[in-house]
C-alpha cells in the first residue's frame, strides 16, 4: 500500500489539530512532522536521521519566517517534496509569488477537509489541485493578455507536452532532453497549473483541440 508521508506547518491550534484528527484517519497518510513554524519545521529536519517528506501542507501566516519565505529553505532540505500552500490569503501577489517560488498547490483554509485530503493524494499522485476561488484568479491573471494557454508555457514545458504527445513515458521523456524525471514531474504540475487541467488525458485532449481551431 502507498504511503504519503505529510508535513504540517500551521500555528493554527484548532486548525492544526483538526488537520491532524482529520488526515491522521486517512491509512495512507502518514503525518511524519508537524510545527508551528518554518524554523520548528527545519530544525525538526535537521535533527532527523533521515527526512521522509513527500507533501507539505504550509500556511503562509507564520510566526517568524513567512510560508512564502519558507519555501525556498524547504525546497532546499526536501527538493522531492509537494509544497501545498493552505492559507487565508488569497490575494494576487501571494498565490504567484508561491507557485513561482516552487509551491505545486495553493489552497484557500475555507476548503473543507475532504477536498484538502482529495488535493493531498491528488498532488502525491502527480496531478494538479486549486481551490475553484484561487483557479479563477489564476485564469483572470492570464485572460487579459488574450494569449493562446500554450504560450504560457516556457520552453522545456512546451518541450515536456510534445513528448507526452508523442506517447513517451516520463522516464523516456527525462532521456530525451538529459533531465531527471523528478523534474519532469515537476514541470508536469506546473502545465496543469497554467493549462488549468487535472490529468494527461485532459492535457492530450486540449492539445488536440486547440490544433485543430
């Protein structure tokens, strides 16, 4: 049986505990860590022999080092990990500011838990999840530009969606262009992002369609 081992980074007492209530009952998740803060939170790595981490969920609101500046060091100590931000602000500059600094997920704390656990496995997975509120400003965020969703994508994303086209498994697509498949992964979250898709069959369909407007 899978196992995701969780990390919980909330300062939230009653959200924390709910959290941990809640997912604990979950038989495939494992919560391996939980802290109040970003500093708790790496020195608890630090000390552990050997980290196992595959999702975090973090909240932004944090006392000390905010979940945005958080990011980085995390990614740092656990370059495999899910960053799922899980926060109140829903503001802009803060839901960009975390997908671009290495977060795969955004979530508002108003999601009830069942879709935070769905967004969890989801994400452990290799799929995509947003809150519906937080998806429509990303959507809004690119609709003015009237630019075609595939323009979006840097090069290697573009380079990434080509070869899934061409039916290549993630592993023959980190050979094609010399990338680990780790990466590939990631780029992969981030397509269903920007696309606003959920799986590889969603992303082959809109290929398909948009080629042939």
């Amino acid at each position: 049986m899978e196992k995701i081992h969780l990390a919980i980074v909330e300062d939230d007492i009653l959200i924390k505990e709910s959290l941990e209530r809640y997912l604990g009952e979950n038989k495939i998740i494992k919560i391996t860590f939980i802290a109040n803060s970003v500093e708790d939170f790496l020195k608890t790595l630090d000390v552990s022999r050997e980290p196992k981490v595959d999702v975090v969920l973090l909240d932004i609101g944090l006392p000390g080092i905010s979940g945005l500046e958080g990011i980085r060091p995390i990614k740092e100590k656990l370059p495999k990990a899910n960053i799922i931000m899980l926060t109140t602000y829903e503001e802009d500059e803060k839901i960009f500011k975390a997908l671009c600094g290495g977060a795969v997920s955004y979530i508002s704390k108003r999601t009830p838990l069942t879709k935070i656990e769905e967004a969890i496995i989801t994400i452990y997975r290799g799929g995509s999840y947003m809150s519906p509120s937080i998806a429509r400003k990303v959507i809004n965020y690119f609709a003015p530009k009237q630019e075609k969703e595939e323009s979006m994508l840097t090069l290697r994303q573009e380079q990434i969606v080509q070869g899934i086209m061409d039916g290549l498994s993630y592993k023959l697509i980190a050979e094609r262009y010399m990338i680990s498949i780790d990466t590939v992964r990631d780029h992969i979250k981030k397509i269903y992002i920007i696309l606003n898709i959920h799986s590889k069959a969603e992303l082959i369909k809109k290929m398909h369609t948009n080629s042939s407007k």
